[in-house]
C-alpha cells in the first residue's frame, strides 16, 4: 500500500484551538495548544496552565480545574507532572 493510498480517505485536520484572555491587557484570542503549558501538581494550588499574551507580551498563568485539565490534555496542549519534595 502506497502512502497516498494510506491516507486517501482522511479529511484535513483541523487544529484545535483554545480561547483564553489576558488579564493585563484585557485582550480576548484564540490559541493553539502549542502557545499553552499546563503544570499539574498535587493540589488545586499547584495545578494551572500559563501562556504569553500575544498582545501585550505578559506572561499569564491561570488556575486550571479538573474540568480544565481535561480539556487541555485532550487537546494536545504539553503538560509538566509536579512531584511534591520529600
């Protein structure tokens, strides 16, 4: 099977993309997953998502919920465990 024929009855896929806001600028965009990080650490306190406003530069980082988490994971965004020190 050739790959052309391997891939012959795919559609075009298209990018997931996530709303977020910027509490500085107060600038409203969409981002691909790529532009997000997500931290999951042991507590509510330690878990959020952070990315650069791509309007004024800020770095942002948000809580991010169990709610949160699922769909960041889910659409593909990179994501740090945290293990709490000993």
């Amino acid at each position: 099977m050739t790959v052309a024929a391997a891939f012959a009855g795919m559609r075009r896929v298209v990018p997931v993309v996530f709303r977020a806001g910027c509490p500085d600028c107060r600038g409203s965009f969409e981002l691909t997953a790529g532009a997000l990080r997500l931290a999951i650490g042991a507590t509510s306190k330690t878990t959020f998502y952070s990315f650069t406003c791509p309007d004024c530069g800020a770095a942002v980082r948000k809580p991010a919920g169990e709610r949160i988490v699922e769909l960041l994971t889910g659409g593909g965004v990179r994501t740090l465990r945290l293990h709490p020190t000993v």
